[in-house]
C-alpha cells in the first residue's frame, strides 16, 4: 500500500513538475531566463530547508508516531496546495492559437468514419502493445535489481531487453509519442538533454548513500542526523551561487561557463571522496559546501540553457520542456537502483570484480568514481552545444 501511495504521488509530482518546466519559456522574457532560472534554483535549495524543517519540527511536537507521521504528511499537503493556487492565480500564460487543420480534397461521411475507426484500432493495439511491453521490462528490471535470481538472471534479463526492444519498435508506430520526442531531432536540445541528465546523475550516484557512508565509514553515532547536516551544508552552499549565477549568465550571455564550473566544483569533491574515504566530519561538511557551489552553479543555469536551445519555442516549449524535464526525473530513480547492488556487493569481502577484491569500502570508491565520470561527461556533452555560449 505504501508503494502504491509513494508511486501515486510521484506520478502526480512529475506530471506536475513536467507542465511547469514550460512556465519560464512562456512567461518570461529571453533576457531574462537566467534571472528567472537562478531564482528557481534558489527557491528549490530554500524549499528544500524549509520543507525538511517544517516535517522535522512537527516530528519533534508529536514524535515519531502515527500523529506526527500524519502531521508531516499534512504539511507536504498544506505545501503543495498553497503553492498550487499561487500559480494558478499569479502565473497569466498567453494561450496558444490552434493548430491549423488539414484541408485535403472532400472525403464523404462513411469514408471518414470508416479511416477514423481504422486509425484509432491501429493506435489502441500500438498503445496496448506499448504498455504491456514497458510494464514486463519495469517488472523484469525491479526483478534483476532486487531478487535474488540466481540461474534465472540471464533468462530475466533476455526477458527485459526482448520486452524493452517490442516497447521501443510499438512506440515508433505512435505519432503522437513519436512527435514527443521530436525535439531530439535539434542537436542543441539532445546535447542538452543528455547533459542534465548526466550532472544529474552524479548528483544522485552521491546523495542517496550519504548516510551509509557516514554510517559504515566515518563511523558517527547518529549517520541519519550527519548526512541530513551534510546535506544542509550542501544546500548553503548552493544557494549564493544559485542567485547570482542566473544573473550573471544573462549579464555576459555565457551558459556553459556555468556549466563547465559546475562540473569541475563536483568532480573535484568527488575525486577527494574517492581517493581519500574522508572521515573527518568538520572536512566533509565543508567539502559539502564546496560540492553545494558546483550545484547551485549549474542549477542557476540549466533552465536558461535549455529555454536558449528549444528548437519549437512557439508552438512546443511546453511540450520541449516537458521532455528536458525527464532528464531530471529518470536519472533520479536509475542511479541509487543501479548504484546500491554495486555498493553492497563491493564493500562485501568475498567478491572478485576485473581481478579486484570487495571489501574495504570498494563500493564507496565504486560510486564516487561514476559520479565523478559522469560530471566530466556532462562537461564533453556541453561543449558540443553550439547555439549558446
């Protein structure tokens, strides 16, 4: 039940958060989209703060019981309904005239109702076919990710790749899926997209087991409340950067330079992790607030760059920016499902992996040593974006 309800609510999050993503492309100006973008990111790092101190302050009236777990519960609600009507009454979006329709040669009754039952068989058997192909490989992939399948792994995993590749051919017979995806076609928006998706993915190879590294590792006493005060210190340090970066970016009409300082900040965090398995809590904290800088730096940009690059801005952003936005959302869930059988396997003595024996918090190196990839990556990736500096 509780997984039903969490996937509920993330489904209702990110329908959300998809349709906001074409808020700023539609209501402000381009000389202005850092500006707007650098708040955005600020509000997010101060929601963040506020959010985990309304629910931990609640806890702390009603502790950790059912009340105080329905009182949190109730402050999310309150949250999201508040910031629910302050969009819908402030934000005055400019509605979009409609698509013309095809005018073709004259079709008769009985031949337009015997096409249009034609096309919309073909398109439910496409869309039957689509679904039931994507839900075998999600439940194949949780199976690979989470069962223990022994002799079954390989017939499991030819399951998920079969039913991944019948999703793919089906959704290609889906023109309104297809055109979804069209923004692709643009080489500005693809390097885009796959560079937000990769920052993202370093960010979340890392803050998803901060509180097993301060558990197994450092060794603190109370791992929960240390990667929650690691966690702050990052967000402190995001938050400047996240103000003035948007501002500036509009100020020298530069992107990537964010982007490129972002990605270096990160990865040379990471890398100290990596090499060093730090244990001291007063230098993690401020290598938090250092990594909290490239994150902020690259958030008060990432909606103006990708604002720069829509190639259908005025028929599409919303559409576009929906898209871009799933380059935030997907890697979120498929770097902490990937990443943890790497972690718990490495770290466990016993194990061979390319000659190298686990244990000894290989699984920590493991995943420092992605991330920090996947930061340089995301550096290679914005380069190749041309039309923005």
């Amino acid at each position: 039940t509780f997984i039903a309800a969490y996937l509920l609510v993330q489904l209702s999050n990110n329908a959300a958060g998809a349709a906001y993503t074409g808020v700023i492309p539609d209501v402000v100006r381009a000389e202005d989209r850092g500006r707007a973008s650098g708040l955005l990111g600020t509000m997010n790092q101060l929601g963040t703060v506020v959010g985990v101190g309304l629910v931990g302050l609640t806890f702390k009236l009603y502790g950790d019981t059912r009340a105080g777990l329905l009182a949190g519960y109730g402050v999310v609600a309150i949250i999201l309904a508040i910031t629910l009507l302050i969009t819908v009454i402030a934000v005055k979006e400019n509605p979009h005239p409609p698509l013309p329709r095809d005018r073709g040669g004259p079709v008769g009754p009985r031949e337009r109702r015997f096409s249009a039952r034609r096309a919309f068989e073909t398109v439910r058997l496409g869309v039957i076919i689509c679904i039931a192909a994507f839900l075998v490989a999600l439940i194949a992939l949780f199976a690979i990710l989470l069962a223990p399948l022994g002799a079954w792994l390989w017939p499991i995993a030819a399951v998920f790749v079969a039913s991944g590749v019948v999703t793919v051919l089906a959704a290609r017979q889906l023109p309104a899926l297809m055109a979804f995806f069209q923004a692709f076609r643009s080489n500005d928006f693809f390097w885009t997209f796959a560079t937000r998706a990769l920052v993202t993915l370093g960010i979340f190879s890392i803050l998803p087991f901060m509180e097993l590294y301060f558990r197994d590792v450092v060794r603190t006493p109370d791992a929960g409340a240390a990667s929650a005060f690691w966690l702050l210190a990052v967000i402190a340090g995001a938050i400047i950067p996240s103000m003035i970066g948007g501002v500036l970016s509009d100020r020298t009409g530069r992107r990537k330079l964010f982007v490129y300082i972002s990605s270096a900040m990160q990865a040379v965090v990471v890398s100290v992790l990596l090499f060093g398995l730090v244990r001291s809590l007063s230098l993690l904290y401020v290598l938090g607030i250092l990594y909290g800088i490239g994150y902020g730096a690259y958030y008060a940009v990432d909606w103006a760059l990708a604002c720069d690059v829509l190639p259908n801005r005025e028929e599409a952003a919303g559409r576009d920016m929906a898209l871009w936005h799933v380059s935030f959302t997907l890697p979120q869930v498929l770097a902490p499902a990937i990443l943890a059988g790497f972690l718990h396997f490495l770290n466990e003595p016993g194990h061979q992996l390319l000659g190298v024996s686990s244990g000894n918090d290989l699984g920590f190196r493991f995943i420092f040593g992605s991330a920090a990839l996947w930061f340089i990556l995301g550096t290679v990736m914005v380069s190749r974006i041309r039309g923005v500096r």
